[in-house]
C-alpha cells in the first residue's frame, strides 16, 4: 500500500505539487492521470524518495522509503529505462540490483525470462531498442518480487504484442494481491488496464475514484435511436415525458433514458428501431473535460511549421 497525505512539493514559487492525499490500494490496478506538467513524475519520485518533499508524508506499507531494508523487495519502480550503463549487460545489470539488494542470482534469469529478454541477456544495453529497454526497466522492477508495483509510461516503445503483454502482467500482478500503480497518457490503454483511478492537475488532486464512476461523473451518457418511422417514435416518446433531440441522419439521441424503457415503449406500439444503443465517453472524452481548466501547455491546431517560417525575414542571397 502506498499512502499520500497532504503532499507538497515547491521549487521557489512554482508549486509542482499542491497538498495531495490519496491511498493505492492491493489488489487493483491505480491509473494516475494528469496532463503534462501536472506533477505526476515529481509525486513518483517524492514516492520513491528521490525528491523530498516541502511539506507533507508518503509511506511505503506503512515506512518512509528510506527507512526499507532492501527496498527493492517491498517496492519495484520503472521510472526511467534509460538509467542503465549502456556498458553493462542486460544481465549484469539486474545481476548488481540483485546483490545490493540481498536477492539471489537466480531471480535474474526468472525476470529476463519473464519480460522476454534471455536470448540478449549478455548484450550491452547499449544497444538495446526502446522496447528492449522498457523490458528491461520492467526487469528491474519485478526484480525483488515485491508486493507493491510502480510504474510510469510502462508500455512506451512497445510493439502491440508487448503492450498486451505489460497489460496483461499487470493485471495478474494485481489478481495476486499486489499493489499496482501506473501513470500512462495513453487513455485507449488505461481504459483497459486500470481499475481505479487518481487523476490531478496543477499538482492538485481531481478524482480518486473508480474507472466506471470517473466516466460516469464526467461524460455524457444518452441513448441513441434510429427508425424508418422517426415522427411517430418523436410523438410516443413526447408523450411518454421522454425528451429526445434530432440529430443528423434522422438520428434521435435521449439522455438519462433507459434503453429497456424505449425498446418495449416501441414495441408495444408496433415501432420498427434500426437502432437503439446506449452510448458513452471515452475515457479519454472524460479525461479532457475534468481536466481542461489543468492543462498547462496548450498546443494550437493552426500553427505550422510553414506558418512559423513566414513571420521570419527572409535573408538575402
């Protein structure tokens, strides 16, 4: 269990990081959401000790990080793949983690096994592709077999059969009772991985609430309707204190009516529907509109890199 409680994080006057308290739970997948610039790299890192915090307390299964004895048996991070000598092998860099850590040799050859890597085990990381690194940094955080599990964009450089395989991993981490935390921009991806979510902005916390509600509370769910006898449905839906809204192609969408209600509505009254399907946002739809006032860095749709060079003055030749 990791436990957040009034965390806060300043450089100068900037305030990274606003007061933030929240709990990742065992047994579930915690998405930690945020725009760039929200604070969520600072709040892993205050987690893991790298970063101490201005104000505030986080405890690892109840410890400050740095009071673990063999950290890497309670808490496993991937944070940045890239920190690895690019000298050293795959194997001997778990090989180091392992020893300073007072975790047998063995567990290195489970781990490269585990996240693919045994047939270049023995190659520099040096030369390593982006997904063979990620691998690797996930390696290094399974390493200790530890009962919570952190990790930060785990799945960038992954071809497809690798992000399965990470989203697979991490929902068997959690089935076996572990603690499971991930920050990701990818929504299409959280959407399927995670069970809970914490999302902040502006370094302050916005929702600590689970997936289903969190697309609940901040989208709109309505039910969408097509028949060849559009006026009449319009007519016995009026009728019914249903309100529904034409939309294009004959569409009519109602919101906060219940599909059963509407299907046997009609077909008591001999109404052919083409069409009748609940519909909601995406998590990311969800996302965008909690998040819109948070967003730090705006990036505008009309500019170009044609448009950048026009306002320049041309030099002579």
């Amino acid at each position: 269990m990791i436990e957040l409680e009034g965390l806060t994080k300043r450089y100068g006057e900037k305030v990274a990081v606003d007061n933030l308290t929240f709990t990742v739970r065992p047994g579930i997948v915690t998405g930690f959401l945020g725009p760039n610039g929200a604070g969520k790299s600072t709040t892993m890192r205050m987690m893991l000790g790298l970063d101490r915090p201005t104000a505030g307390d986080v405890r690892i299964d109840g410890l400050h990080y740095d009071r673990l004895k063999d950290p890497l048996t309670y808490i496993g991070a991937l944070l940045d793949a890239k920190a690895v000598h690019g000298g050293r092998s795959a194997y001997h860099h778990l090989l180091c983690l392992a020893q300073s850590n007072g975790i047998p040799g063995q567990r290195v050859h489970e781990v490269l096994d585990t996240v693919g890597l045994t047939a270049v085990a023995r190659k520099k990381a040096k030369g390593f592709s982006l997904g063979m690194g990620q691998r690797l940094g996930i390696a290094a955080a399974l390493l200790g077999d530890p009962r919570i599990l952190m990790f930060d964009e785990p799945v960038n450089g992954l071809d497809p059969e690798g992000i399965h395989w990470i989203r697979t991993l991490m929902k068997s981490l959690a089935a076996q009772g572990r603690t499971v935390f991930v920050s990701s921009h990818l929504m299409s991806e959280m959407a399927l991985t995670a069970d809970h979510l914490v999302v902040i902005g502006q370094g302050r916390l916005l929702a600590d609430t689970s997936m289903a509600d969190f697309i609940r509370q901040n989208s709109r769910s309505y039910v969408r309707i097509r028949s060849p006898h559009r006026e009449q449905l319009l007519d016995l839906l009026r009728g019914a204190g249903i309100t529904a809204v034409e939309t294009t192609g004959g569409v009519l969408e109602v919101d906060g009516g219940a599909p059963e209600q509407i299907g046997e509505l009609a077909a008591r009254h001999g109404i052919v529907l083409h069409e009748l399907s609940p519909q909601q946002a995406s998590l990311e739809e969800a996302f965008m509109r909690l998040t819109a006032e948070s967003v730090e860095y705006h990036a505008h749709a009309g500019s170009s890199p044609r448009s950048w060079g026009e306002d320049r003055p041309r030099r002579r030749t």
